[in-house]
C-alpha cells in the first residue's frame, strides 16, 4: 500500500507527463495481486480517464478495456477490435510494455494466439524493456498461457524448471498451474 501511494502521489504531480501516464498503469498492474487495492486503482484510473482520456494514455485504455473484459462488461472478441485501435495510436516508451501486455492478454482470452504471442513478443523485446519491468512476471506468464492453450505441454514443463531454477519470482505463477496440468 505504501507503494501504491508513492506511485499514486508522482502520478498526480504532473498529471498529463508521460512518467505520470506510466506510473498510472504499473501502479493499477501492481495492484492486481491485492483484491481491494485493484477494485480502488481502477476505480481511480476510471476516474482519471473519464476526466482526461489522455491522462491515462493508450496503456491506461488498455488496462480498462481488460477490466471490463474481467467484470463480463464487454467480451474478449470485442476487445480485440477495440484493441486494434489502441494499437494504432502512438505510444509512449515507458508504457508501452504494459500496454503490449495488457494486449496479448485480451487477445488470448479471444483465441487470437498469434496475435496474442506476437505482442508478447513485441514487447519483451522492445528497447526501453527489462527483466526489472513490473510486466516481466505478466508477459511471462501470457507466453506460458498461450503454449498451455496449445497443448504445447514440453515447453510449459520446460518453462517451469527454468523458473524454479532461477528462483526469479516468489509464490506460484501460471506456469505452475500449466505444468501440474501437464503431469
């Protein structure tokens, strides 16, 4: 919570920059692991598109087209058109990671694999990119999903040693789901 208000507080001071665009949407991806921190950051991310759409930029379009594709608002087939265009608009160097992310995810809940894996692609290997980035874990996670709803079971058992070896992110992750299924 301290975080989200350290976020949340460089986001507000000034409000239409690009750092405050992007502190927006890592703030809101952050916030996906907490369950009342989530529901209060897209509230507030609403709040700041409803009062300047371009305050929360592509990136921060993109996080809510998810959350009505999460809340049942609007469904994943949609949300790939509505993607299309955000994917058009230009985009900003440190949201454009979370934006590519937020994307290959809709996507995959849309059956668009391809599409899905090649934002994830894209995005991992863009310039202003880093295992540091708070979308490395996500991205990760997308990749595993899509080989998973591809039956492609060697590489999510692959995938999963890998991260057990390197010990990179505490707690369990998607590919853990996908290698137990897998077994």
């Amino acid at each position: 919570r301290a975080g989200a208000q350290v976020l949340r507080g460089a986001a507000e001071e000034e409000p239409d920059s690009a750092p405050a665009r992007a502190a927006r949407v890592a703030l809101v991806q952050l916030s996906d692991r907490d369950l009342e921190l989530r529901r209060e950051m897209y509230d507030w991310l609403g709040e700041e598109a409803d009062r300047c759409p371009a305050a929360v930029g592509p990136a921060g379009r993109a996080l809510l087209l998810r959350y009505e594709v999460t809340a049942g608002v609007c469904s994943a087939r949609d949300a790939v058109r509505r993607i299309r265009a955000l994917l058009a608009e230009p985009a900003e160097p440190l949201a454009e990671p979370f934006l590519l992310g937020t994307l290959a995810a809709v996507a995959q809940w849309a059956d668009e694999l391809d599409e899905a894996e090649r934002l994830v692609d894209r995005a991992l290997l863009g310039r202003t990119f880093s295992v540091l980035h708070p979308m490395h874990h996500a991205l990760h996670n997308i990749r595993t999903d899509i080989a998973a709803a591809r039956g492609d079971w060697d590489w999510v058992l692959a995938a999963s040693r890998a991260r057990s070896a390197a010990l990179r992110q505490p707690g369990p992750a998607n590919g853990d789901a996908h290698a137990l299924i897998a077994l």
